[in-house]
C-alpha cells in the first residue's frame, strides 16, 4: 500500500509528508517506448461494413442496421450493407462510438495498445514531460489517438515542480514572461495547455492571464485541482476545464453553479480516489483526517451533474510500474463509468460523457459520435450497456481509424474490484 500513497502523492491528491519515492513515478512517465507503434490490429479494408447492429445515437440504439466504413472514416449510416464489400455482422450487438480516456497518462506504444484493446481510441495525456516522446506517440496508426498536454505549468516550489524534477527556468518564476511560456508549450507541438493549482503554484493573477493568452491562440486551459482551495483557484481562473474533484470538502451551491456559469467542465477521475479509499490502512499511509472521503467526491459528483455541469470521464491511468503500482490503462475507463453510474448519471448520459460529450468539450470535432465523415473509432458489444453499464465490459470488437485491433483485452464480468490492481 505504500507503492499506491507514493503514487497519489506524487498525483498531488495527498498531502506531501507521504510522498516519498514519488520522484519514482516521474521517472517513470518520462520513460520513452519504441517510436512505431505498428502491430495490433488488422490491415485496413478499403471499405467494410458492419451490418444488422444497433447503432448509438447519444440517447439510445437505433433498429438494426448498417454502418459503411471507407478507409479511416464512417462513410454511411443506416440501411443495409451494399452488396459485393467486406462485412461484419452486428446482429444481437451494440455500437458505440471509440471511448475516450479524457485524463490519462500513457507514455509507450504499450500503453496506447493496452487502452484500444478496452475499446478506448483516443488518449487525453494531462503531462508531457518529454516533448520528444510525446510527438513520436502522435498520429500512430492502429492504436488510440494521443492528444497532449505540454510541460504543465508550476511554481517553482511546489510539489509538481520537485516531484516531476521541472528545471527552474521552466517553472513559473515570480516575474515569468507567461506570453513566452505559452509560446514554448505549444511551439513544441502541445494540444493544449494545463495549470496545477496547488501550494506554491502559480499566482491567482499567473493562472488568470495565462488562461486568457491560450483563449487567444484558440487553444483550450485544463486546470489540476484536487482539493478545496485548489477548486476556488481554478474557478476563478475561469479556465476550460477543471481535472478532479475536492475530497477534503464538499463544493459549495454557489461555487457549482460559477462553474456552470461560466461554461467550466470537470473530470472527476473518481476512480483513483476509490482506490485510495478501497482499504482503511491507506488513511495512516496518506495522511488523512475525516475531512478527506469518498463521500465527499461522490457528492461533488453528484452536486455539479444536478446543477448541469458537463462531466467527462477520465481515470488518472498510469498502467504498471513494477515496484510502485498497477493502475491499468482501459480497464479503469471501464470502472469510471460504472462510478459515474453510481453517482447519479444514467446510463446513457456517461456513455455520451465518454464519447461525444468528451470529444465536444477537448474540441475533438473529429470523433465522438457514428456519422458521416467522422473517424472510424468503433466499439462493438455483445450486449446492451444501457439494461446494465457493466456491459461496456462485454467487447466484441474495436476499430481505431478503420483498423479492427486483433487483441481485446475485455470481457463479460471483468470486475472493478479496487483492491486487486
């Protein structure tokens, strides 16, 4: 249990008394995998089609019928399959558009493979630490689509800044020109930009004005936010979206409805809290005091889907790391959305929370949905996710940009039990 305190210590969601080995974890997300992330998946059809399937359509599955793909795009849907191409037979089965982990951190081909083989096609990663590594893992064909982060915006003596070694000429000095941070985060081929509020992070004035500098480049602000005070900083930030929830307090009704307001999303990452829950003998470990539960991210959860807040579903996910921990990557997508179930979203609106909900809000215009003209990202299931949300568990098949991948990962009765990873 020490491995999993050093992991959400160095996560920034404990406090730091226990974190140590957490420079650990850094080295371990600055390692650097094979540059071809080839293998996994079948060559591409020309054109395919899979026939007699239900079709989501964000609210519910249609009446059995075809989907024409055409290279890495959905090329028609509805009516049967034309005659003389390659088909599929869908029939008894359930398509979902390609997941999307919308908080995750994978840092090798591997773990590009492991989240398609849960039917997860698009990775969100919330911290590039090496840009070279992080552009060879963009735009790899067969495996989830890597959309990052740049180098995530610190103070020079906070957490972040120690645990994952930033240089000090790279964290947010007092006086620090933040139009040329921005600039090097994205010249160096970042999707977006993300902030950690924390102690010692960046000034309430720093995040306000770097929020409005990526607002002029087009460019969306994701901010780290992990406790109460944190919260109060990224709402005032009023940057796009907010990446976790409080667990040492409960959101008050007039912070929730500011967040709405505004037009903020949040990822909760509920998964890794539960985790941090799931034994008691971690509460010594990490530090805690009553303040700090489960309760208390469930309800936040709850708080801001009743006041309409836009979720998407994302886990914190950094796969294995011998000696430290396993938090696997897919699997915990999975287990995400049966803890967004739990809290209060029905089945439907978590499946839309991980699909075209997610791709609107990280402004993926490309994917989240089956229509004409958006990327071939497909999840096939055996059986409906919306009589029972377990069954996102029950894969048949996966396509990533038209390419069907040839190992699944999942099956029917996969367990989300928090203690066994």
């Amino acid at each position: 249990m020490k491995a999993l305190a050093t992991f959400l210590a160095a996560a920034g969601l404990f406090n730091a008394a226990y974190s140590c080995g957490a420079h650990l974890l850094a080295r371990a997300l600055q390692t650097r995998g094979p540059t071809d992330c080839g293998g996994g998946t079948t060559p591409p059809s020309t054109t395919f089609a899979i026939k007699n399937v239900r079709v989501f359509d964000g609210n519910g599955f249609s009446i059995p019928q075809a989907v024409l793909v055409s290279g890495t795009k959905i090329a028609l849907v509805g009516g049967a399959a034309p005659p003389g191409i390659v088909t599929v037979d869908g029939t008894g089965k359930y398509l979902l558009p390609g997941l999307i982990d919308s908080h995750v951190h994978p840092q090798s081909c591997g773990a590009l493979s492991n989240l398609t083989a849960y039917g997860v096609t698009t990775a969100v990663n919330m911290a590039c630490l090496d840009y070279d590594a992080c552009r060879s893992l963009k735009g790899q064909v067969g495996v989830a689509d890597y959309i990052t982060a740049g180098l995530f915006a610190v103070g020079p003596n906070s957490l972040h800044a120690q645990f994952f070694q930033v240089p000090p000429e790279l964290t947010l000095q007092p006086n620090a020109d933040l139009g040329l941070n921005v600039d090097y985060v994205f010249g160096n081929g970042s999707d977006f930009y993300k902030i950690v509020a924390e102690g010692n992070g960046p000034t309430q004035q720093q995040q306000n004005t770097i929020v409005q500098l990526v607002r002029g480049r087009g460019k969306a602000t994701y901010t780290h936010a992990s406790y109460m005070g944190a919260y109060a900083q990224a709402i005032a930030s009023k940057c796009d979206g907010i990446q976790h929830v409080p667990a040492n307090g409960t959101l008050s009704s007039s912070q929730v409805s500011l967040i709405r307001s505004q037009g903020q999303f949040v990822t909760p990452t509920m998964e890794v809290f539960r985790v941090a829950f799931a034994n008691p003998a971690l509460g010594p470990l990490l530090g805690l005091t009553p303040a700090d539960t489960y309760e208390n991210v469930v309800a936040n959860v709850a708080s801001l889907r009743r006041a309409g807040v836009p979720l998407a579903v994302g886990t914190d996910a950094v796969g294995s790391l011998p000696g430290i921990l396993n938090f696997p990557f897919g699997r915990t997508l999975h287990c995400e959305i049966q803890n967004l179930v739990a809290a209060g979203l029905g089945n439907a609106e978590v499946l839309r929370a991980a699909t075209s909900d997610a791709a609107k809000l990280y402004k993926l215009s490309d994917r989240g949905s089956i229509s004409i003209g958006k990327r071939a990202d497909l999840l096939l299931l055996n059986s409906n996710p919306l009589t029972n949300i377990a069954n996102t568990f029950d894969i048949n098949s996966v396509w990533v940009g038209g390419r069907q991948v040839t190992g699944i990962l999942s099956s029917k009765g996969t367990s989300c039990d928090p203690t066994t990873y």
